[in-house]
C-alpha cells in the first residue's frame, strides 16, 4: 500500500523529492503521515477537499481487502 500511495501522491505534486511518507502500525491500523512543501499541500486536498477524499478512500478499500484499516493524514 505504501508504494501505491507514494506512486500517486508522487505524480501530483510539483516536486515529488520533497515528499515524506512515513507509516506508523497498530494492530489492525495503520497511520501513513504525509509531509510535502507547503505550495503542494493544495494539490493533494483538492478543491473542497476531493483530492484528499478519494485517496483516503482508495487507501481504505485496498485495506479493507487485506483485512486492515489505515488513516491519512497531513502533517503541516
């Protein structure tokens, strides 16, 4: 799942070297933190927050295929 998400995330922002995914486990949940430079932050939430919707919602079902669950978050 972490190369996925870094594959995508990677592709929308202007400078993709300045991303920083870190993954952090729990039992059945599992944290990605995404940091990034402050210009790219708008690209990844999306006009009204749709960018950051659909990625959280791709990450929860290709978890839910594997029994997981996993949160997105943004780190500022």
């Amino acid at each position: 799942m972490r190369q996925f998400l870094e594959f995508i995330i990677r592709h929308l922002v202007e400078f993709p070297d300045e991303v920083m995914l870190s993954e952090i486990p729990h039992d059945s949940l599992t944290i990605f933190r995404l940091q990034m430079r402050q210009t790219d932050v708008g690209r990844i939430i999306g006009r009204n927050g749709q960018t950051i919707r659909a990625l959280r919602l791709l990450l929860a079902s290709a978890a839910a295929r594997h029994g997981q669950r996993v949160t997105l978050d943004i780190i500022e």
